[in-house]
C-alpha cells in the first residue's frame, strides 16, 4: 500500500467520530494500523477508549461506511485490540486541547 492510499484511508477514518468524546478516531490514538490487500480487503486495528465501550459495533459500522467511499476498498475488517491499552497520551495535540488535557 502506498503513502497515498495509507493517506486516503486515515482521511476517511477521521470521518468516524466517537460519540463519547466527539473527536474522530484517529485523533484520540485508537487506530493503530491500517492495510490494505491488492484485492481490496481493508484492515483497521484498532482500540476503544474503554474495555466495556457500548458503542462499539456503532464505531465499528461508522468505520465501514467511512472506508466504503474510497473507491479501491472492497471489504472491510475491523480488528479491535486490547494490546497494547489505550490511554490519553495516543491522543493528537488536537485531542487533548478539545477536551481540556494537558
């Protein structure tokens, strides 16, 4: 996958904003990685802000309608990791300014 794509498909998933918090998933730090086949199959590994997040499989269909608009992508797997834990210092400066964290 190139720069572009790699470029292309976190731009989509910046889209994808978490309900809790209101700011997108990449920039709280949630998605670790993202690949791409050359058959089209999308995979974002990623995690949530908490273990026991209801709102999980909403993210996880927001991250699918997101990825669907980019033309090369066919399908669609979200892996969700609890290795290694989410905490505030994944975060964008961006983030940590939205939500008052210094």
């Amino acid at each position: 996958m190139d720069a572009d794509m790699k470029e292309s498909i976190y731009g989509a998933l910046e889209n994808v904003i978490d309900p809790e918090l209101g700011i997108d998933i990449v920039n709280l730090g949630l998605v670790y990685e993202v690949d791409l086949s050359e058959e089209g199959l999308c995979v974002v590994t990623m995690t949530l802000t908490s273990m026991g997040c209801p709102l999980g499989p909403v993210i996880v269909d927001q991250i699918r309608t997101a990825l669907f608009e980019l033309p090369e992508i066919s399908e669609v797997t979200v892996d969700i990791v609890w290795n290694p834990p989410w905490n505030k210092d994944n975060m964008s400066r961006y983030a940590k300014i939205a939500l008052g964290i210094r």
